[in-house]
C-alpha cells in the first residue's frame, strides 16, 4: 500500500531517549545539515531558520522518519525552511503514544507546525504522507490559519480513491513481502530480527492509519496540487497519474500539474536534486538547489 523505509541511507531506529541528531539549529555551511526540534518532538527542521522567507513542510511515507528528508537539507537554500514531521513510534519516539487514526494523527501534526506558518507555506508528502499533507491543509483552514501556497502529492493516489487493504492486520513475514514490493527497505534490515521488529512496529502503526483512514467529502483546496510519481510505481505509477491526475485533480479548484520520474515508489531517491529542483522551482521560479538566486533574463 504505501511505502517504507528508504532503499538508501535507511534510518535505523535508536533507543527512544536518544535523539538522532543534535537539538540546535546552526547556519548552512560545509558540513552536514543538522536537526532543530523546533520546540516539539513532531518537527525536525533540516535547512533555513529566521531569515527564510517560505516554508516547505515534508510528511514522510508509511514506516519513514523525518529522517528521509534530511538530504533535501544540503539542496535546498537559505530562503527556503525545510521541516519535516516525526511520526511517533521510530527512532527517538519509540516510547511516545501511537496516534489512534488519521484524525488523532493530524491534529497532533496540526499543533506542531501551525506557530511555523508565520510565512508562506508549502506541502510534500510522499505516500502515505500525501494523505496526512491533504487532510493537515483542511485541518490548518478549519482553524482559521493561512492555505498551503501549494500541496506536493507524492507516489499515492487521491484520498478516497487509492486502493487500501488490511495490511496492519497481517503477520509479519507478509508486511515484509510488502516492503520488497515497494522496494523500499534493505534485505540487510529485514534479515536482522532487531532492526525487522523496530521497522514493522512503525510500518504496522502507520499502515493502520493510513488503510483505516475515510476521508470526509470535503470542498476543493483553492491551492495548486502538483503530483510526482515514478513511472514504474505499482501505487501510482505514469498511466494512473494520467486520469486526472491520480484524482487528485478533483481536490483543488487550481490547477493540477502531474511530473513523473524514471524509476519505481522511492524514484525520488535516486532522482532527489530533481525533486527538490521541481519542488523549488514551483514554489519559488528564483529558487535553485545551489543556493543561489537566478533571475530571469527579462522584466
């Protein structure tokens, strides 16, 4: 159904008090991108801080941590605030409450990121993760709080009409058939009975929320939604992406823009500067990966 964890530089779970990178925000330079808290253990904040003059929010897939998002960190400029969301239950949340269904999980989310949208603001989600950014921007507007400028649908098809099953119900050696179906987890963790216990305890929980989730008939955002998928991705893939966008194109009453990718569910993976350029680029046609600003070469 949806994914997990990342084909590359999987994130390997921790001891839940043992957080996976240092609690303080630094300015870009030449080392690695360092994580911020931002005052919640919901956020993690990858690139940008008080100078920035937009926002992107990244929800990850089934099973993924804020973690997958951390290489997006070195592409992306000062302008630009990179936050990506925790899910409990991985890594330094081991120990902290299950969200009970999609609601519980979206409210939390909702608390943490909504004293972040000082600025505009924008939305990526990766499977599962493009559910939670659809149902957090109708959360964000029943509060009362500004619209995403634009909401990034990733490797899923529209609320209400991607396929779902009951997956979170089944044993474990049929939830790992899953992952290599996807592709997206290492044989070397699934054969490590540790590490395959900690990753299926976050697959499962996530796996419940997102096949248990029904979503509310509900009137169309007034944001663009662009959808990103790989060409071979058994979820979405080019020829569903097709039909109105994955139905996706009845959510908004903008416009919907469909860019697919060489490759299968984590297509962004191996494809990430191409990613984070589209994403860049239609948040912002001045923004580069490079951290320079480009101007066009006319009024």
């Amino acid at each position: 159904m949806t994914a997990p964890f990342p084909p590359t530089a999987p994130n390997i779970p921790t001891a839940p008090n043992t957080p996976t990178a240092p609690e303080s925000l630094s300015a870009r330079s030449a080392g690695p991108p360092r994580a911020s808290r931002a005052d919640t253990p919901w956020t993690r904040r990858w690139s940008g801080g008080g100078d920035s003059r937009l926002t992107l929010i990244c929800l990850p897939h089934a099973g993924g941590s804020a973690g997958f998002y951390r290489p997006w960190g070195a592409l992306v400029p000062p302008e630009v605030e990179l936050v990506a969301v925790q899910y409990p239950g991985r890594e330094d949340r081991l120990g902290d409450p299950e969200s009970t269904g999609m609601a519980d999980l979206v409210t939390q989310v909702a608390d943490a990121v909504e004293p972040l949208l000082e600025r505009p603001y924008a939305l990526f989600g990766h499977s599962m993760g493009s559910a939670v950014a659809w149902e957090l921007a109708h959360e964000l507007g029943r509060r009362g709080r500004p619209g995403p400028r634009r909401l990034f649908a990733s490797g899923r098809a529209a609320p209400g009409t991607a396929v779902t099953g009951q997956l979170h119900r089944q044993d474990d050696d049929v939830l790992c058939t899953e992952l290599g179906r996807l592709g997206g987890t290492s044989r070397e963790i699934l054969d490590d009975p540790g590490l395959r216990s900690l990753v299926l305890t976050a697959v499962r929980h996530d796996y419940r929320i997102i096949e248990t989730h029904r979503p509310e008939a509900r009137p169309p955002l007034s944001c663009p939604i662009h959808v990103l998928t790989g060409a071979e991705d058994p979820e979405l893939g080019e020829e569903r992406s097709g039909d109105r966008a994955g139905g996706w194109a009845d959510l908004t009453s903008a416009r919907t823009e469909v860019r697919v990718f060489p490759g299968d569910h984590f297509y962004l993976t191996p494809h990430r500067r191409e990613v984070v350029t589209t994403v860049l680029r239609r948040m912002d046609p001045s923004l580069t990966t490079d951290g320079r600003r480009t101007w066009p070469s006319t009024p």
